[in-house]
C-alpha cells in the first residue's frame, strides 16, 4: 500500500468514532510495548488463558463497533507500529472474540 493510498484508506468505522478508536489503538499499542498480548503465566494482567484483559477487553469493543473488519484494521496498525511478533500475540490474544480467527 503506498502512501496515498494509507491516506485515503476506507475507515470501517463511522468518522463519529475516529477519536475512541485512535485511543484504542494507541492503548493497544503502549499495552504490546510495555507488558506483551500473551504471557506464561495467568495473573495480573493476564487472565486464565495468559491473554491481556485490557487488550481483550479492547478487542470487544471494536467487535462491537465493527465486526472483524475494524478488528484487522487495526491490527493492522498495530502491526505498523508494533512490529509483526507483538501483531501476531494481539492476534491470538483475541481469539474467541466475536467471529475473530487469528
């Protein structure tokens, strides 16, 4: 995707939301940098399965929102300022979450 086409890229959110979903992703972003999606043991901020709760808690509500489709979107930003390894954990820490398939 070239640069203009990441400007003009079609939100799969109504533009009402653009705020709430820039704070999501910038929380996800700070959660993947500073703790990881996954962990090896339950706990704090990892439930039974080792998944973030915030982060899960955040793939809930942009399920609600948007379905998958606003899901990948921003995984996909994520990704962008994650890098692929946390990307992937964000992936399979929202396993289960809606129609989600990592």
């Amino acid at each position: 995707m070239g640069w203009l086409d990441f400007l003009f890229e079609k939100k799969p959110y109504p533009s009402s939301m653009q705020a709430e979903i820039e704070r999501l992703i910038d929380e996800l972003v700070r959660i993947g940098q500073k703790e990881d999606f996954l962990s090896e043991r339950s706990g704090g901020s990892f439930n039974a399965q080792c998944r973030h709760v915030r982060a899960r808690e955040i793939g809930l509500r942009l399920d609600q929102v948007g379905g998958v489709a606003l899901m990948e979107y921003v995984l996909k930003k994520v990704r962008r300022r994650t890098g692929d390894t946390l990307a992937n954990h964000l992936a399979y820490a929202w396993s289960e979450i809606g129609k989600w398939v990592p």
